[in-house]
C-alpha cells in the first residue's frame, strides 16, 4: 500500500523493563471520578453512571517532556491520574474478567484547560477544546500488571514545584478499574492499546510557565513534566 503523504508514527509509550514500546490506539477519560473532585467541581458526587471523554493518542506526552504552556486559555490545569493499559480487547466484559484484559499502569497527568472545559459544559458543548489539544496527556512509562499486580489502593499524590496540590488513595475510586473497563465495553468494543485515564481527586489547579508538576502513584513511581513558555 501506499499513501500519498506518509502516515504519521503510531503514537507509544515505554514499558519498564521491555526494549518494547506499547502501541497507543485511543485514550478514554473518566469524568469525575472522586468524591471530593465532583464537589470541588460543583457537581454532587453520587453514583450515576459515569461519563467519558476522550483525547487523540497523539496528545501523549512522555516522562520528563517539557509542554509549552497551551494558546487560547489563561486557566491551564493539572489533573493526577491511574492510567489503565488496555492489553486484551474485548466488548462486554464483565467486572469478574476486567483485570485480565489489563497489560498494566502508568502514572498520567490530564492537562485541561479548564476555562474553555467549563464554557464547553455550562453551553452544552463538547470538551474536546478543553480536554483534547495538543500535548493534553503527559504519561510516564508503563508498568506491566505481571511485575506491579493490579491496583485498588495506594497513595495518588501531586505536588507543584514541590508543594503537594493533590493527596488521595486510589481507593477512593467512585468507579474502580474493573468497572469501568465493563462499562466502557458495554458501549465500545475495547482494543488492544487503549488507554484509560481514571479520573482526577481534588485539588486541582493551575500552572504556569516554569512550573515542574510532578505525579507520584504508589507503586509505579513518578511522572515529571515541566510547563514551558507559551507555545
Ligand atoms: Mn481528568
């Protein structure tokens, strides 16, 4: 086959103790995911379903990257995050299998530019331009489930320029991993590279150029990114 210009490379990430790299097919992102984190956002934290959104593979940013500081917002956020791995598709799964089709973790951060997010949500109107622009999904290598174990507790911290910002436990999922990954295959068929970026705690806020924002999970380590000047 070919193509009339050549096709971009498929977007990866690392894999801790692989010479590898890990395909990046789509990032899925869960809204509200934290208790505390609806509140803060002026939402009731119940158990309705939960709602996601989406950004381009190519959003991906690696560990230690600098992100030019984003046009066009003067509210630019970080957001700490459990990245799940998506190894094994599948559609319908149930929550008793969910683990299975999991390859492993990565810590992630889900830059947002939070001023166009809310105009976006107070007029109806997609997130896409808050949640899915350039550079949007910072993530650091992955670690596979069979050296690191599954997930459902463990401290998720963020600080800003050594100052933390965010402090919780991954147990505070409102909708843990393997329910997600069942509510998500219930709707789209889940591929082999999918990213799931789990839902930020509280205590989000914003950066600015020269910021060194640092995500820190409990057993798969930290996630560095520096905020540069505007791009
Ligand atoms: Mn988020």
């Amino acid at each position: 086959m070919t193509f009339v210009f050549d096709p971009m490379p498929t977007p990866s990430l690392p894999v801790a103790g692989e010479d590898a790299r890990f395909p990046v097919r789509r990032i899925f992102c869960v809204g509200r995911n934290y208790a505390a984190h609806a509140r803060e956002m002026g939402k009731d934290p119940d158990r309705d379903p939960p709602f996601f959104f989406t950004k381009p593979a190519d959003a991906i940013v690696e560990d230690k990257a600098t992100v030019p500081y984003p046009p066009e917002t003067a509210n630019f956020h970080y957001e700490a995050e459990l990245v799940v791995a998506i190894g094994t598709g599948g559609d319908n799964i149930a929550q008793g299998d969910a683990l299975a089709h999991v390859y492993g973790y990565a810590v992630g951060n889900d830059l947002t530019r939070r001023d166009l997010q809310l105009e976006a949500r107070e007029k109806g109107r997609p997130w896409d331009w808050g949640k899915a622009f350039d550079r949007s999904a910072p993530i650091a290598a992955i670690r596979k489930a069979s050296d690191v174990g599954h997930l459902s507790k463990g401290s998720i911290k963020l600080s800003v320029n050594g100052e933390v910002k965010q402090d919780a436990d991954l147990s505070e999922l409102i909708w843990d991993v393997p329910e997600v990954i069942s509510i998500i295959s219930a709707s789209i068929e889940l591929k082999p590279g999918d990213l799931i970026m789990t839902g930020t705690p509280a205590g989000v806020g914003a950066l600015a150029p020269g910021d060194i924002c640092i995500v820190t999970i409990e057993g798969l380590g930290d996630l560095t990114t520096t905020i540069g000047p505007k791009a």
